[in-house]
C-alpha cells in the first residue's frame, strides 16, 4: 500500500449517502419474531423444558436410576400417594417398577432432548457438508449424492430406523446413528437447494474474483447464506428425531430399560392402561406432546420470519 | 500505439459456449493490449462479449464455456492454461475485478471489514491488524465519508455508491497491475457515476495500474480512456486513441454508436439509432458480421473483413470511412 497515499483531500460526498445506522440483525429478528404471541410462548415452554431437562439431577425429588431409592412395593402409585418409607410423596405416581414418575419423566426428557438435538446437530452437519459439496462441485458428484437423497428420501423414515437398530443393537449411540441417517438427506437436499441459488450470485463471482480459495468461498460466502433456511428445517427435524426415538423406543427397540426415554415410559404404562392406570403413559405422553408441538410451533414462526418471501 | 512494455498483451483469444442449441462464440478473436498506466476503454453492446473477454482474462469462465483458442499474457506469463493455483494468485492480488452491481457483489452476511480483510490476507501474510489499516487506508482513497465506521457495517447499511466505493477500495487493495472494471456505473444513478468515474481515474493515475473499463456507454468512457476498442459480436471492430475514434470513427459500427449518443441528435428530431439487432452468436455468418445492420454493406462484405492497421488505430472493414461523423 506504500504507493496509495491520499493526496489532497477526498472530494465530498454527498451527505444523503450516508443512512442512519440501523438496529442490529438480531434485534430486527427478535422484533419480528415476537409479533406472534403464541409462538413467544412457544419459545418460553422449549427454554423451560431445556432448563428442566438440563437441571434434572439437581430437581428430582427421586433419583430413578438408582436402585437404592427406588423400591418395588411402591410400584403403580396413584399420583399423590407416599412411598412405603414415607420419604417421597409421588405427585405423579409411580411407574411398574416403583419409580417416581415425576422424576423418571424428567430424566426422559433429557435423555429425549439430549438425542434429538444430538442427532439434529450431526444430521445437520452431515447433510450441510454432503449438500454444500453437492451445489458446488456440481456434474457427477452432484448428480450421484442427488440420487442417493432420493433413494433415502423415498424409504419410510421408521422402516429404515427399525432396520438400522436391528442390525446395529440397542443403545443411545446406536439411536443416534439411525436418526442421523434417517435425517441427514433432508439437511443435504435444502442447503444444496439454497446453495445452489447463493453461488450464482455476484458475491462469489467477486469472492473468485479476488482469488479466494474454494473452501473459503464454500464455508465462508456461501454456507452462512443458507443457514436461514438449514435453522428452519432443523428446528422442525429435531422435533422429528424426537418423536422418532419416541417411537423406537415405544417399539421397544429404542433406548435400554436403564435409561428410559419418554417413549420408553409411555410403552411401561401401556400395559396398564386398561386397568385404570392411566398415569403412567399419559403424564409422559403430554410431556412428549408439548414438547414437539412447541418446537414446531417456534420451526414455524422461524420459517415465516426468514423467509423473505413470507414477508410482508 | 506502440507501448514499451504491456502489462497485458491478449492475442487471438477466443471463448466459446458449448450449448446444447449450438456453439455460442462468444468471444471470437480479440487482441487487447493494455500498458502500464493506461485506461482502455472496452465498449460494446450487451451480448457483444465485452464481459466475457474480462472473464476470459481472468481465468473465470464456467462450464460450458470454455477458452478455446488464444493467449492471454500478463507481465509475460502465459495465463490461458495457467494452473487454477496459479490463477488464484493472481487474481485479487495482480489483476482484480470491480463487478457492475455493487449491490449483489458484496457478501450480505460479512461485514465490510471481514470481507476486506480477507482480500487482503488472501494473498498476503499479514497479521489483522495490518489488514485493517490497509483496508481502512484504501477505503480513505475512495473518498468515502468515515471509512472507520464504514469498515464496522454490513453491506445492506451503505447505499450503492459507497458499495461501490468499497468494490473499488477492495480492487485496489493489494496493489494490483491491472484492473478490469465491468460496467461498474451502470447501477449508480448519473451523480455517483461520475464521482467515481472520478475516483478510479484519479486511482489509476496515482498508482500506475492499468485499467480495462468495460462500459456500453460511449459518453462515459470517451472522458475517462485512453485508447478505445471497439467489440462486435464477440471481436474488435475497431480501436485506437480515445479522441481519434471518437472524433473519426473508421467502422461504421462505431459512427453509428457515435451517432445514437443522445447529445449529438438535434433537439425535436427522433433518436438517431443503429437498424436491426446484435446478430445471435450462435450461426454467424461468414464475413462482416455487422453487414445485415450497415448503411455502405456491399457485396464484399460477404467475405472476411481484413484489418487495417497503422501502428496507432486498427479497423476491421472492407472500406473504413474516411472520416468526420458523416
């Protein structure tokens, strides 16, 4: 830059070329968001349910897991009752195996929250990549992983899911996996769709044009523009995973007995239904039910607010 | 013009697209020589190749289209055929790019400074600091008002004059040889324009790069350029010293465009304007390929035009006017 001195002074600019500085990005965001109440309170349940979920341990009047606190004779408690020992009050119940289903609850709902952002958050990245490598190398490459989205796409999601954990056995990891390939093809058709739109734009024509490396055009140019719609399908795919794992488990193919999920208790309780034991399905199955339909309902208002040709 | 030393020197570069409708010449023979220090104006209608031949230069033409023929050398290195490594160091850093619509070539998501700063550090190893300063200092140069807080926004938060004014602080950024501007006015409304007409005359005076101003628009580039040339349906028609062109031009392409400037018609009467369309770059006939639209067409036209040459201005016609606007 040695040779670039500014000589004399810089001609005026003209002062209407200089707008007034404007709220940032997230403020604009949050302002649009709110404008749906009912989704306000969506996003105030999904903070509550992640804040339950993460101070579980810490909450619990009964630690479920372990054997100590838990005793057999308090099995099948109606909501209300006191345990055997006096030391609990099961506001909730128990479930067949004489846990607290209050606390069992909680604790399935991290274990329930904890795979489907896991396995959103893998899925995502899988599918971000395989798309983002897709759009831009483009010919062959493209049209191959193409075809195999659409071989995964065109399979029922849970055939595929029951398949992979009969091959690959019980366990949250195992879980995990499946609901990532039953998902990552969902990741990879959108962003290579958006991806596909942002890298014909002029800024990575100007990105090349300076003589940037193809990563950093992939990674830094193009993939921050398709995050908008990769956080919309996200949000309603991890909704997705969860009632997928629900169902696995409810199957009981899913998560071992030690480690129940929602599912896992909603399936405990199922045997009791008709005898008038509602509690133990029904408490889990409302927790489920809210849970996905917040996540939804917060996927669809982040759907209207970022997509600019919802906009009014 | 004889130039000592051209920077960059393309002869007989040809681009084609390779489409299923056909091959689109797109670029079909085009000699270009710019020097040290020197504007050329590169004037055209839309679909004459004008920006094609700045792709071309740069390496940048996608699928289908393809360099098929020519050479393009820069500081005598070959460029057509170079390695994607090698091209990528040039580009941004040697030969930079200004793009016609400041409001699409810059990043939405970055802020001025990132995007800056990585031109900079794309070619060069310097730590943030050091390409902040530079980016500032560059922003300085372009006249733009408060280039601190300029630096710290995002490219929705500047109007197109200042966008472009970034565009251009960022060509200039690493110091380049040559800079190829496509159409960058053509989005600015007239005011604007010529502040930065002004700005990147003044930059290229300054700091000795040359510059390859593509523009369709006649009145913006006889002010500003050096040497014009002339492009046609994919080649050079004419070319040679600004006022010599403007003032006489040889091929009647060229007067006719003269011609259609709106300040050279009489007030009252209808706009002078060339007959007919850019032929279609797909099956060009063989010959002139102006001579559907000309006035003086004659027979000989049918057959390949030969260029006339004299060391300072080059025509391509079977019968060159003598001169005057006629």
């Amino acid at each position: 830059m040695s040779r670039l001195v500014t000589e004399g002074p810089a001609p005026a600019e003209d002062k209407a070329d200089v707008p007034p500085r404007e709220e940032t990005p997230l403020a604009r965001f949050w302002s649009e968001y709110r404008e749906s109440p009912l989704a306000v309170a969506a996003l105030l349940l999904v903070a509550v349910l992640i804040v339950l979920a993460l101070v579980a341990p810490y909450i619990v009047p009964q630690n479920p897991y372990d054997l100590a606190q838990v005793d057999v004779l308090d099995s099948r408690l109606p909501p209300g009752t006191k345990s055997s020992n006096g030391k609990y009050t099961h506001w909730l119940g128990t479930d067949g195996a004489g846990r607290d289903l209050l606390s069992a609850m909680l604790y399935g709902l991290r274990i329930s929250l904890a795979v489907g952002v896991m396995s959103g958050f893998i899925a995502m990245a899988l599918g971000a990549a395989v798309g983002l490598l897709a759009s831009y190398a483009g010919g062959r490459t493209e049209a191959a992983i193409m075809r195999l989205v659409d071989l995964q796409l065109s399979f029922p999601a849970i055939l595929l899911a029951l398949m992979l954990i009969a091959v690959l056995g019980k366990g949250v990891d195992k879980i995990i996996i499946a609901l990532v390939t039953v998902q990552w093809a969902y990741y990879a058709r959108t962003v290579r769709g958006t991806a596909l739109v942002e890298q014909r734009k002029d800024y990575v024509e100007a990105a090349r044009g300076l003589g940037l490396s193809h990563s950093r055009i992939v990674l830094k140019h193009i993939l921050p523009n398709c995050l908008p719609p990769l956080i919309v399908v996200g949000t309603v795919q991890t909704a997705h995973a969860i009632s997928l794992e629900a169902t696995l488990s409810f199957l009981g193919v899913g998560l071992p007995q030690t480690e129940p999920s929602l599912g896992l208790l909603i399936s405990n309780g199922f045997e009791y239904m008709l005898s008038g034991k509602y509690w133990i399905s029904f408490f889990p199955g409302i927790v489920l039910l809210v849970t996905i339909v917040v996540i939804n309902l917060v996927g669809d208002r982040l759907r209207d607010v970022l997509n600019p040709r919802l906009k009014r | 013009m004889t130039t000592p030393e051209p920077i960059l020197d393309v002869k007989g570069l040809r681009t084609h697209f390779f489409t299923r409708q056909g091959v689109v010449k797109a670029v079909d023979g085009v000699d270009l020589r710019v020097a040290k220090g020197e504007v050329l104006g590169l004037v055209g209608e839309s679909g004459s190749g004008k920006s094609i031949t700045g792709f071309s230069i740069l390496g940048l033409v996608d699928p289908p289209g393809r360099i098929v023929d020519g050479s393009v050398r820069f500081k005598g290195r070959e460029l057509v055929g170079a390695p994607d490594e090698e091209l990528r160091s040039i580009r941004g850093n040697r030969i930079a790019m200004i793009f016609q619509d400041p409001m699409m070539t810059l990043n939405p998501v970055l802020r001025i400074d990132t995007q800056m700063m990585e031109a900079v550090r794309a070619h060069a190893a310097v730590d943030k600091a050091t390409a902040l300063a530079r980016a500032r200092d560059a922003l300085a140069m372009t006249g733009i008002a408060s280039p601190e807080q300029r630096l710290k926004a995002y490219p929705h938060e500047l109007s197109g004059g200042m966008r472009q004014r970034v565009a251009i602080a960022t060509a200039f950024l690493n110091d380049p040889d040559l800079i190829i501007a496509d159409e960058p006015t053509t989005a600015l409304d007239v005011t604007i324009q010529a502040q930065i007409l002004h700005e990147a005359q003044q930059l290229v005076r300054r700091t000795g790069a040359g510059l390859i101003w593509i523009t369709h628009d006649l009145a913006v580039i006889s002010a500003l350029a050096d040497r014009i040339a002339v492009m046609y349906a994919g080649r050079i028609v004419e070319s040679g010293p600004s006022a010599d062109v403007i003032g006489t031009p040889q091929h009647p392409y060229t007067a006719g465009l003269i011609g259609s400037v709106p300040s050279n018609n009489k007030r009252g009467e209808p706009l002078r304007q060339i007959p007919g369309m850019t032929p279609s770059l797909m099956n060009l006939p063989k010959g002139c390929a102006f001579r559907n639209r000309c006035a003086y067409a004659a027979a000989a036209c049918a057959s390949e035009p030969p260029v006339h040459e004299d060391g300072r201005r080059m025509v391509r016609c079977v019968a060159p006017l003598g001169g005057g606007t006629r």
